[in-house]
C-alpha cells in the first residue's frame, strides 16, 4: 500500500521552511515501531502533533462486521494529531506502523512555544490542514455521487499522481478495496470493469495504467460535477 499515501495531500514537510522543519524535528522525541503496531486507538486523547519521520502509518477502523475501512496512509513529512492539538478531540481511527516507521512526537507544550516564537508556522498549519478539509469534501461527494468504477479509477489515478511511476501504482486489490469502503469482491468487479475497458492492467501488488490520457478522459467524461480548474476533475479537488 505505499502508493496510497494521503491520496496525494502536500505534506506539512513539504510546506515548513527548513528552519521550522529543524525546530519541529528538534522539538520531538523520535518514537520508532515495529511493522504493526499500533502507534495510536481510536478514542484516545494524546495532545500534541506527530510527524512521520520515516516509514509509513496507516489510519482506519475495524468495524462490528469484521470489516475494516483504510482511511488513509502517510508517508514521510505528513502529519497527524490535530484533532486532539487544537481541539482535545479524540483520535478517530487507529493508527498503525507499516513496516519499520519512527514518528516524532510533538506534546503540546513543545508545539505551542514554537507557535509562541514562529507565527508563520500557524499559516502553514491552517494550509496543511485546510488542504485536507478540502480533499475530503470530495470524497465524501464521491461517495454519494459517483458508480463504484468512476471512483476506484479517481482513487487510482491519485495515487498515480503521488508516485515516481505514474504508470503504476503499489496497490493490492484488497487494500483498494479498504480504501474505497466496500468489498472486496465489489472492488474486483469495478477494476474488472476498468480493466475490460483497457484503462487498467491488474497485476501481483500493483495496478497498471497503460495510458494515463485515456484514464484521465474517461474520468473527465463520468465526472457529475463541473472542475473548478482545468485539473480538478481527477485531482481530488472540491
């Protein structure tokens, strides 16, 4: 799953500038977790501000069925805990280390002594964050709106955007089918859709996409909303 990472949202690493990054990193204390473990529960109430050092987390919930939903997976330079930092809201989902990942853990204190010193740091905090509010009110219009293949073909065309290969993607279909929200046999049947209609060639651990154009077109052309921007239609924007 290391394409699915925060479905190509600019980490906070990516806006800081390198003297916030070096006040940030030097604030923490580097927490390092073994492949599976459980860095956080749903529920909890841990005040501060995490940032993925190296490796990878994965955020979701089991649900009462047995089933689990993948909301999400960050990489390098995101961030997560905001929740509970300016809010004291409990985390939502579980957070879980893939594979060996160490985390810099930010306590609040820390946090609000360099916000103190650093009032550019609140921009770019309000910009991280708003980015996110904005890919997930498309999402969630997704979901209402869009027949299950337009968007696994949206999600896949995401992460292709985030990734070095843009012709692939890392991605098995049980972890799509985690990420879309549904099963995994209803998954299979929408990437057989894709498939069938050549935007797509399914392989072992990954998933193919033989003409990016093409993918992007058939998106544009399913798309029950107007683009913002010349872009937006595939992007993740609302």
């Amino acid at each position: 799953m290391a394409d699915l990472l925060d479905f190509g949202m600019t980490a906070l690493g990516d806006l800081l500038t390198p003297r916030l990054a070096a006040r940030l990193r030097e604030s923490g204390t580097p927490v390092r977790y073994p492949d599976r473990a459980l860095i956080h529960a749903r529920g909890d109430i841990k005040p501060g501000l995490s940032m993925v050092r190296s490796g990878s987390v994965r955020f979701g919930n089991p649900g009462s069925d047995g089933s689990y939903i993948v909301i999400t997976v960050m990489g390098p330079g995101q961030c997560f805990g905001e929740f509970s930092l300016f809010a004291d809201l409990p985390r939502t989902h579980d957070a879980v280390a893939i594979g060996e990942t160490v985390v810099d853990q930010i306590s609040r204190a820390a946090f609000d002594g360099i916000l103190a010193e650093e009032p550019e740091l609140s921009r770019i905090m309000l910009t991280a964050v708003t980015g996110r509010l904005h890919a997930a009110m498309e999402l969630v219009d997704d979901m209402r709106r869009l027949p299950l293949p337009v968007r696994a073909a949206k999600l896949i065309w995401q992460m292709s955007r985030a990734t070095e290969r843009p012709d692939r993607v890392r991605c098995t279909q049980t972890e799509l089918a985690f990420a879309l929200g549904v099963s995994r046999v209803s998954s299979g049947k929408a990437l057989a859709k894709l498939q069938a209609h050549g935007l797509i060639r399914l392989g072992y651990g990954r998933i193919e996409i033989p003409d990016l154009a093409a993918l992007a077109s058939w998106i544009g052309a399913r798309a029950a909303l107007s683009p913002l921007q010349a872009s937006a239609a595939v992007t993740g924007s609302a």
